[in-house]
C-alpha cells in the first residue's frame, strides 16, 4: 500500500516538511513507513479521499505508558482541516492506549489547538 500511496500524499508531506522545523525529510519519512517504525496516516471520511496525511509513531515506555509522535502532518482545506486532521489522530492514540500526542508545529497552530500545552525547544546548527 505505501508505494502506491506515497506518490498521492507526497506534496502534502513535503509541504509539512518545508514549513515546520524538522530533520527529517520526506525521503526520512518513507523510510519509518517502510521498516515499520512509524505508520502512514489517512485522514478523511470513509470513503472519501483523504484531506490529510502524515507520519506518526507510537513510543513504548518503561513505566508501561506509549506516547504517540506525529512526525508530519500535512494537507489541504484550511483550518477546518487541521481540526478534524489532530481530532482524528487523538481517537486513533485513543483507541491504541496512548496518553498523550506529541509534535513539532509553529506558533500560529495554538490558535486551533487550545487544548495542548506548548513547550520551548532550543537548536543550534554546529559548525
């Protein structure tokens, strides 16, 4: 399914790469999907083409609690989208037993999002 679906999701990846920091490139992302560290997401009604996709990944831990990590998130629609997109990958963490959702974003995203708590992260490119 991935090799037939990447293709189709791929400009909203590289989309979500080029707008939020990350290190990890499309090409990165493929590669989690394919070695089944991480899982490609189709966000939409049943049915329906998808309006969104990304990559997440589900973190066991030693307490015995798992975390989910959207790696990237993209797509197409607006800000109706983005809600109904982290609305649908909060019931799929849900449904696995994670205990909260993880990710990178930009500044302008607490706006729609409320409901989560935003961090500070610190980088420095070494010479």
């Amino acid at each position: 399914m991935l090799p037939l679906t990447w293709p189709q999701v791929l400009p909203w990846i590289e989309g979500a790469c080029a707008r939020v920091p990350s290190e990890l490139t499309p090409a990165d992302l493929y590669g989690i999907c394919e070695r089944g560290e991480g899982a490609l997401m189709l966000i939409g009604e049943l049915g329906e083409p998808p309006v969104a996709a990304g990559v997440s990944q589900v973190r066991d831990h030693q307490d015995g609690t798992r975390t989910a990590w959207v790696l990237a998130l993209g797509g197409s629609g607006g800000r109706g989208v983005w809600r109904y997109a982290i609305n649908a990958i909060e019931t799929g963490a849900r449904r696995i037993g994670c205990k909260s959702i993880n990710f990178v974003g930009r500044p302008g995203w607490a706006a729609i999002m409320p409901d989560y708590a935003c961090s500070v992260s610190y980088r420095k490119e070494l010479n």
